[in-house]
C-alpha cells in the first residue's frame, strides 16, 4: 500500500458484503469508513417522518438541501453514527420501512448531487475507504483501488435475513427479505443517475462462497502489489 493519502471505493448490491467488510478493512488499515448507504437512509428516514411524497422529486431535493447530516465515520471498534439534523438516527435508518422506500428516494438527482458533495468532502480530508453504489463510477473515480463486491441473491438474502432476525425469523420472512433485496437491486441498477454498476477499472470478487476474512485477505492482496 502506497504510504500517504488513500480512498478505497467499494461498490455492490445490498447484501454483497461491502458495508462488514469496509469496516473491518478500515479498522486494520487505521483509515475511516464511511456507509455512503446510511446517507441515502437518513433522507428517506426524514422524508418518511414528515410524510413527503416519495414520488415528488422536487420536495425530496428541497428536504435534502435543507437537511443537515453528520457522519461520524467508524473508527476502531465504534461504529459509523449519523446524526440528522444532530438527532442520532443510526438505529431508526435499519427499519424495515427505510429498508422498503430508500431505492425510490435514492433515485431522485437533487438528492443524489447534495449527498456527492458531503461524500467527496470527507473523502478529501481523510484516508477513506467509501462504500455504496457509484462509489468507484461517480463520487470517487480517481478513488486509488475500486472493488466490485457481488454474491448470488440467494446468498445475500440469508445474509440479511440473519442480521434482521437472527434464528427468530421464517420462510414468509426470508422470502421478503429476498425480495425486497431483489427489488432494490433492480431500482438501484436501472436508475437514470448514477446507477449500480462496476467501473471498469474495479476489481470485482464475487463473495457467494468466501467468509468475511477471505475476502478481506483478497482485498489486501491487491492493496499490497
Ligand atoms: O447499502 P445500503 O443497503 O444501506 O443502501 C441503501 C440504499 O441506498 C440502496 O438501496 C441504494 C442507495 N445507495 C445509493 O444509491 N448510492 C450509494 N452510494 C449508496 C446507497
């Protein structure tokens, strides 16, 4: 690894890894990871308490542009934190009615262009490794390395099926866990602005059969050439 400054752009659909495996990643590299995710939550969050019309571009722009958003990037053990409008909202942007509405508000282009912005702010002051969706195409190109994580829907589906309801949970569940998932990622993949794909200078790993620390030993094995 280069000594100096660096940013690591990780991109990939819900559920590839991308958020447990920056976080662990920035811990042993000593850099800040930021969930460009949790961004795109807190709006919706926001927009879902003050009852918006998720189909009205231009209020959702007007919330975002008059939305102040703190991200205080994982560190160490301590996870990323968000503060909304210096409310911390990091447990509230997991329910499962953000997890439902995000794709749509994350579509919007003003509330896309206002979240860039903050994302190559902290991207320009600190060591980063920034993981989301356009992460490697849009926000960082120049990023150092790109990765491109991706596993099987049905592989990412018990991923987040075993976060939300740990051995709690059942077949109707996991059916909409995998759904929802399958939704997001067509939403997310076919949008106008700014839509999930891999860049074409990004590594891509595909994760369905490797545990969290294959993958990070992969990863470090490209940082090291
Ligand atoms: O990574 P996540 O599941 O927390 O992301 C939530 C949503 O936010 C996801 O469905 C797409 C959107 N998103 C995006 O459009 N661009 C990003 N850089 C990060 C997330």
């Amino acid at each position: 690894m280069p000594g100096g400054k660096i940013t690591i752009a990780i991109d990939g659909p819900s559920g590839a890894g991308k958020s447990t495996i920056s976080r662990l990643l920035a811990q042993e590299l000593g850099i800040i990871h930021i969930d460009t995710g949790a961004m795109y939550r807190a709006i919706t969050y926001k927009a879902l308490v003050k009852g918006i019309d998720l189909t009205d571009e231009k209020k959702l722009t007007e919330l975002a542009l008059d939305t102040n958003l703190e991200i205080i990037p994982a560190r160490g053990d301590r996870p990323q934190a968000i503060l909304l409008d210096g409310k911390d909202v990091t447990r509230e942007i997991r329910s499962k009615a953000v997890n439902e509405h995000v794709s749509e508000v994350a579509k919007v282009a003003g509330v896309r262009s206002r979240l860039l912005h903050l994302q190559r702010k902290l991207a320009a002051e600190h060591s980063v490794i920034m993981d989301g969706r356009d992460i490697g195409t849009v926000v960082l190109p120049s990023a150092d390395y790109k990765f491109f994580l991706t596993a099987d829907l049905e592989t990412r589906a018990a991923r987040r099926y075993q976060e939300i309801f740990g051995d709690q949970g059942d077949c109707a569940e996991f059916e909409s866990v995998k759904q929802n998932l399958a939704e997001r990622d067509l939403i997310d993949s076919s949008r106008e602005f700014a839509p999930l794909r891999q860049a074409k200078d990004a590594i891509l790993i595909d994760t369905t059969d490797l545990t969290i620390s294959e993958v990070i030993e992969k990863i470090k094995g490209y940082l090291c050439r």
